[in-house]
C-alpha cells in the first residue's frame, strides 16, 4: 500500500465521545492519503514512528508554469521544491 503523509500529530484517542474524561494523553496520530483507492484514512503509530514520519509530511502547493502561465496544485516534501507543468509535459 503506497501512502503520502499528509500530517502527523498529537491528538486525543477518544476525541470522538463527548463525555470524555478530562485527564486523558494525547497520542500520535498520522494522517495520509492512499493512493491504491485514493481515500483518506487515519492510524495511531508510536513517538517513534512520528519522528520519521514528520520528515516526510507533503505540502500542497500553488505553482504557477512560467511557459504558459497556468496555475496548478502540486504535492511537494518542501517549499523549495517545484513539480513539472501537467500541460508542458506532453
């Protein structure tokens, strides 16, 4: 299963029930996108797992083709990376 990290942070495990008790721990949770069926999903995952995952978090962007001028949305790991025009490419 090929996954893109969208986000990993600290969340409350039972932040769904509303009568939740008040002393509760935050966890780790990583949020990512699977591209096999290009659905959104969750997981919980150890503070281990979140130092390696925070470095590989995706950003989405707006890029702008400087040939022909289009604006267009990529996913890129930092600000300083670029992606290809999906219209130049061809």
């Amino acid at each position: 299963m090929d996954k893109i990290t969208l986000g990993v942070y600290k969340s409350f495990k039972n932040s769904g029930n509303r009568n939740h008790r008040e002393k509760t721990k935050k966890q780790w949770c990583h949020y990512f996108l699977d591209l096999e069926d290009q659905s959104f999903h969750t997981e919980w995952i150890s503070k281990f797992k979140a130092l390696i995952l925070k470095r590989n978090v995706f950003k989405k962007r707006k890029f702008i083709c400087p040939e022909c001028g289009l604006i267009f949305e990529g996913l890129v790991r930092k600000d300083s990376d670029s992606v290809e025009c999906p219209e130049c490419e061809d």
